[in-house]
C-alpha cells in the first residue's frame, strides 16, 4: 500500500509510541491532584510520572500512588 520506506517509518514509529506509553510517557495530563500540589502528568503500563508544583518529576509505580492516597486524610479510595 505504501512504499517501502514510509512503512518502516510508521513501524518504527509505532514501536516507539508503544515503548513510550510502557515506561510511563504514553497519556496526557488527564487528572489532577490537590493532595499535596502534585500533578500527575502521564500514566503509563508501569508506572505514573508526577511532578510536582515548584519542584522536579519523580516517577511512582501504582502502588505507590495507592499508597499515597489510601494513607491521605482517611484514605481517598475508601468509601465512607
């Protein structure tokens, strides 16, 4: 359908994409937290990349991120 060298382009670049979104890289910034003025930038398979307000990025896994919130004021995944 295409030549030769526009699909190893689109294939490359679909690895690429796909590497991305498994290291943490692959969604936009679709929530946003007030726990502590942390933003969460981008969820991947493996882990979240956060930054925070005034200060660096650090990346968490999800049981991390759990944790965090589970222990915040009563813990913000309990139902109450």
């Amino acid at each position: 359908m295409f030549p030769q060298g526009v699909n190893i382009a689109l294939g490359l670049s679909y690895m690429l994409c796909t590497l991305l979104q498994i290291v943490g890289f692959g969604t936009p910034a679709w929530v946003v937290s007030d726990y502590n003025g942390e933003i969460f930038d981008s969820c991947g398979l493996l882990f979240c990349v956060s930054c925070r307000n005034g200060s660096g990025c650090e990346t968490k896994t999800y049981l991390q991120t759990y944790q965090e919130y589970n222990t915040a004021d009563g813990g913000m995944w309990s139902y109450k």
